[in-house]
C-alpha cells in the first residue's frame, strides 16, 4: 500500500515537473516572440529620432517620434485621445459584429447549396469590387452623416473578406471526412457540428482577422462622413490645420490599435485549432 502511494506521489511530481516546464519554454518562446518584433520598430524609430533631430526630415513634413509622443501625451492629458478612440474602436466593433452575422448566414447557405452560390454569388462578386470610398456618398444620400451610416459602411468592408473565407472552408471540407461521418450514420446536423465545422474553423479564423483589418481601414472611410470625433476625423483636422504630427499620431494610434484586436484573435485562434498538427517553423 505503501510503496503504491509514493509510485502515485512520485508519479504526480513528475507530471507537475512536466507541466512546469512546458509552461517555462511557452513563456520564454512567447518572450522572446515579443522582443523580436519590437526589434525592427524600435531600430525605425530610433534611426527616424535621429534624422529628424539632425534636419534630415523637415518637421513640418516629418515631424520626430518624441514630438508625436508628445502630441499624444497632450490630447490624453486633456481627455480628447479618450473619446476619438473610444468611439472609433465602439465604430469597428459594431461594423465587425454586423458585418461578420451578415457573412456567417449568407456564407453559409452560398456554402452548402449550389442553388444559392448561382442565384447570389456573382452579385456579391460584382459588389465586392466596388470602392470603399464609392459608398460614401450613397450612404449620406440614405442615412444622414449619423453613427448608422458610418458602421454600416465598417459592416460592408468586413463582410466581404469574412463571407469568401467562409464558404472556401465549406467547400474546401474533404468529401472523404463527409462520407466517413454518413458511414457512422452522423445525421446532417451532427455532420455540421462534428465534421464541417471543425474542418473549415481554420479559414473562418483567418477571415475573422481579414475582416477585423479592413473595418479599421474602412473606418477612416466612414469617419469622412460629417465626423466630429474620432482618429479619421483627427486626420482630417491635422490636414486641415497643417499638423503633421497629428496626422502621424492617428496613424500611429491606428497601427496599435488594429495590432492588438488582431493579437486578440489570433489567441482566440490559437486556442480554438489547437488541435491542429500543424508544420512547425524552424
């Protein structure tokens, strides 16, 4: 009874020890993930101080990165930063989640019945090469310059990147897995949730980041029309102004913003194909 409890004991510190030092090497990987990236920035940066300093750049085109850390420092200091990113993120997250219901049902009928790819697919087609910028002008003419017209263009930007991958990972299911799944007498439905599903999570995912990327870009779109807040409108005030330094910190802002929603998904894809054996990167 004895030498079973320490076998058990000995058993459970070694398993311990193990998970240990996975979870060791995950940080440090993660770690040294990290500073890698910050590398290249840090060395741009650095190089762009360093020219603007000297007058390489004139700073009324280029202004140096200590001043646009101070412009933004100032409109945080004075609550402004707060409000045009609050009401930009709140415009991409409500364009995102519209865009992306949208994609999900359409994506899906197009995906599984060949009917409905002829009947709509070649409109959603013609309609996806249309400009960003096209839209503007017709959606003023039909909702005013209000919050409805704006995420609604956000919406129109991420439903199409999001609608393609959808129905490319439905079609892309292996018609093997489908025949195996009827072989084990899986119904339609217990086809859809154990077979089809997983098999096109991957490309969904991917079209999840696509989407999420091109609302930020759309939303400077939207906010051309008739905005008072936001980080499109900040452009447009520090063009009007002849601020370049604003100009760049919304850019600025936008590039940090956008990164880290789209480091939010890619954990959140991380974690949904973990079941993935995927290639490993040397």
């Amino acid at each position: 009874m004895e030498k079973s409890a320490g076998r058990f004991v000995g058993r459970k510190v070694a398993d311990e020890s193990s998970t240990g030092g996975k979870r060791e090497q995950r940080d440090t990987k993660r770690l040294q993930s990290i500073l890698l990236g910050s590398l290249l920035p840090v060395l741009l940066v650095a190089v762009w101080e360093v020219l603007s300093r000297t007058g390489v750049f004139p700073a009324y085109q280029l202004p140096a990165p200590s001043t646009i850390l101070s412009t933004i420092r100032e409109m945080a200091r004075d609550g402004s930063l707060y409000s045009h990113v609050g009401i930009t993120t709140f415009r991409v997250f409500a364009g995102f989640i519209i865009g992306t219901l949208l994609a999900i049902v359409l994506g899906s009928i197009v995906g599984f019945y060949e009917k409905a790819e002829q009947i709509f697919d070649p409109m959603i087609q013609a309609f996806r090469s249309i400009p960003s910028l096209a839209w503007v002008p017709l959606f003023i003419l039909w909702m005013g310059i209000g919050e409805p017209s704006k995420v609604t263009m956000i919406a129109v930007g991420v439903f199409f990147p999001v609608y393609l991958n959808v129905v490319s990972g439905i079609a892309g299911v292996d018609r093997k897995l489908i025949e195996v799944g009827k072989m084990y007498g899986l119904n339609t439905f217990q086809l859809i949730r154990r077979v089809i599903l997983p098999a096109s999570m991957p490309s969904f995912l991917t079209g999840l980041r696509s989407g999420l990327g091109l609302g930020w870009m759309f939303v400077v779109a939207a906010e051309l029309m008739g905005a008072s807040t936001g980080l499109g409108y900040l452009l447009v005030l520090g063009q009007n102004t002849l601020s370049p330094e604003i100009i760049i910190a919304s850019i600025i802002l936008f590039a940090i913003i956008g990164k880290l929603t789209d480091w939010i998904l890619k954990i959140v894809e991380q974690r949904a194909l973990h079941w993935q054996d995927g290639m490993v990167k040397s």
